[in-house]
C-alpha cells in the first residue's frame, strides 16, 4: 500500500513557527558607562583606579546609574572634575545604600602642551593660572547642599596637571583654535578631608560670634573678592554661616558654630 507523501511546509511558513530570540537591549546605565569611558581624561581614569583601590571594581551599574568605582569596604567613589550639579540625584541614591566619597581635583599649577594634529610635539608653557582649595566652591555654586547628605565625604586633591592640546582649529576661539585633549596627573601635593558639616569651617577663618564682611573674608583668606563671595554664598547655603545684617552696602556674616 502505498503512503502518500505529505507535502513539504513552504520555507516561509517554517521559519515563522519558529520562536524568535528576544534581542538584548541595553541599559540606560550600560550607554552612561561607554560614553563616561570613551570620554574620560587620563586624570579622570588615574584617580577612578586609585580610589577604587586593591579589590575594587570601576564602572559599575547601580540602577539606572554608574558609579566611577567601588571600594573594597563598599564605598562608592565619585570622581568630578567639574561642578558637582550633575551628581545631585546620583550621590542622593548612592549614599541611601551606604558611604559615598567624591573626589575633586584641583590644579595648583597647569603645564600646556601643545601638538599638531599629526601628533608631533610643537611646544610647551606654564599656565599663569594658579587653583587653590576655594576654587572648590565653584564646584559646589549650583549644589550647595550636596555635601551635607548624610554618609557622603569631600575629599579636595591638590594636584600638578599637565594640559594636553592639539592645534586643529577647533577649540574654542579663546584658545584660538586650539582644542584640549587630556589632562593628566602630574604631581600630588595634598588631600583635603570634608567629612562633616565642621570641616568646612577651615574656610571661615573667624571666631565664633565675630562678625566679618565679604571683603573681610578675601583680606585674611588671602583670596579675591569674588572668589570670597562665592565661597559665601554657599557657606549660607550650607548654614555653616549666616547673615546677621549689614554694614553700609555689604552684608555681615558670623559663623553658626
């Protein structure tokens, strides 16, 4: 007796009764991580590594978020070289599941190097600027309560810094072309701890109950008035001082503690 024979499943029918493997989609947190890695300075990654210390992991997802590092003993570590705005809501979610140190240095001298676009060396020069621990306070300007948040350190690197730059007409029209590519560590000179609120009275070289103006400050701090103002500013912010009322044109200050 002959079977008929069944007749074959064209191609096309075959392939869709097949289940089809769902593809992996990245994480917001994954896209962070490549982009903080491709864009990371050399000074960035070298403080990243040594924070993170012996048995600590870098680059690491927590939620929809990446932490520079995490310690051995399970501190989070924060590495931020600019203003400390963009940390807000990370360092907040961090520190509700243990310690956070943010790490932020500071260029006491710069060196300049400058290349051509085809990688040659073409010269180098001292930057006249020189940073001092109140340049912290520009960091802090538009994040003045951060460091208050329970279980989260400060810690202020004064650093040598070598600038790296390459001539190839795109930077800025203040460098006249010249683009920055790097920065790296040069030399360490001191760290300086913020661990709690009175930490920061180091800024406020007054008595207690001392009034003092913006301008008394500059004059003992030994620093511009602007630079006082600022530090001010978010010293009042902090509650670490407070305004008492004014003297002529300029507000008095008298520390809280």
């Amino acid at each position: 007796m002959n079977t008929p024979k069944r007749k074959a499943k064209p191609a096309s029918l075959m392939t869709e009764n097949k289940p089809k493997r769902a593809k992996k989609t990245p994480s917001a947190a994954t896209h962070k991580k490549k982009f903080a890695v491709s864009n990371e300075s050399s000074l960035h990654r070298t403080l990243k590594f040594g924070y993170a210390g012996p048995g600590g992991k870098t680059e690491v997802e927590i939620g929809e978020y990446v932490a520079d590092g995490i310690r051995k003993d399970g501190e989070y570590i924060e590495v931020q070289t600019g203003s400390f705005a963009p940390l807000k809501k990370k360092v907040k979610e961090f520190a509700a599941n243990g310690r956070v140190r943010i790490i932020h240095p500071i260029a006491v001298s710069k060196k300049i190097e400058v290349y051509g676009e085809d990688g040659a060396f073409l010269y180098s020069r001292k930057s006249p600027l020189k940073g001092s621990p109140w340049d912290f306070f520009d960091a802090l300007l538009h994040a003045p309560e951060l460091p208050l948040i329970r279980r989260v350190t400060v810690e202020i690197v004064l650093a040598d810094i070598i600038e790296k730059r390459v001539k190839d007409g795109k930077g800025a029209r203040r460098r006249k072309g010249v683009s920055i590519k790097d920065r790296e560590l040069s030399a360490w000179h001191e760290n300086i701890l913020l661990k709690k609120p009175a930490d920061y009275l180091r800024f406020v070289p007054f008595k207690k109950l001392e009034e003092f103006t913006v301008s008394q400050l500059a004059e003992r701090a030994q620093v511009d008035k602007w630079k006082a103002g600022k530090a001010l500013y978010v010293l009042t912010k902090m509650k670490i001082v407070k305004k008492t009322g004014k003297k002529g044109n300029a507000w008095l200050y008298v520390r809280n503690r």
